[in-house]
C-alpha cells in the first residue's frame, strides 16, 4: 500500500513539474511574442510622428504673414477682406479681384 502510495505521489509530482515547464513555455511564448508585436507599434508610431511633423512643417510653408495690420481689421468676411486687401496692394495687373 505505501508503494503505491508513494508511487501515485511521484506520479503527481512528476505531472506537476511537467504542467509548470508547459505553462512556463507557454508564457515565455507569449512574453516573446509580445515584445515583437510591442517593436512593430513602436516603430510604426515612430515614422508617425515623424510624418506629422513633416506635414505641419509642411502646412506652415505655405502660410502668409501679414504685419502691420491692427487686430481684428478684418471683420467677419475674413477671406473678403484678404482678397480686396491684396488687390489693393498689388493691384489688378498682378491679381485679379474674386467679384
């Protein structure tokens, strides 16, 4: 009786190492395979950045600074406003008015 019963326990023993190597293989699988996937988004959302940067780089370029103009000149049509401004200044042989 106590050889089978020291038996069964080696048996018990024995299926439990073998289920924590498993599980332990498992989770190092697992651990693996999300620092894969965690590179993969830290590089994608790197060369996002950089593109959004580009883009407002981009975006600011093409914007027109006027100085010497008082707040709140234009009034609430702003692109009227603009529009017969820069006619004014430059004249109707460079632009032509949008009326």
């Amino acid at each position: 009786m106590e050889l089978k019963l020291d038996k069964m326990q080696y048996l018990v023993l024995e299926h439990g190492q073998h289920m924590l190597e498993s599980n332990s293989e498992l989770e190092e699988q697992q651990f693996t395979d999300l620092e894969k996937k965690c590179a993969v988004i830290s590089s994608s959302n790197g060369k996002l950045i950089a593109k959004t940067v580009d883009l407002e780089s981009r975006s600011h370029r093409n914007n027109i600074r006027l100085i010497g103009l008082p707040e709140f000149t234009e009034g609430p049509r702003l692109m009227d406003f603009f529009a017969k401004l820069l006619v004014n200044v430059f004249g109707n042989q460079i632009l032509q008015s949008r009326q």
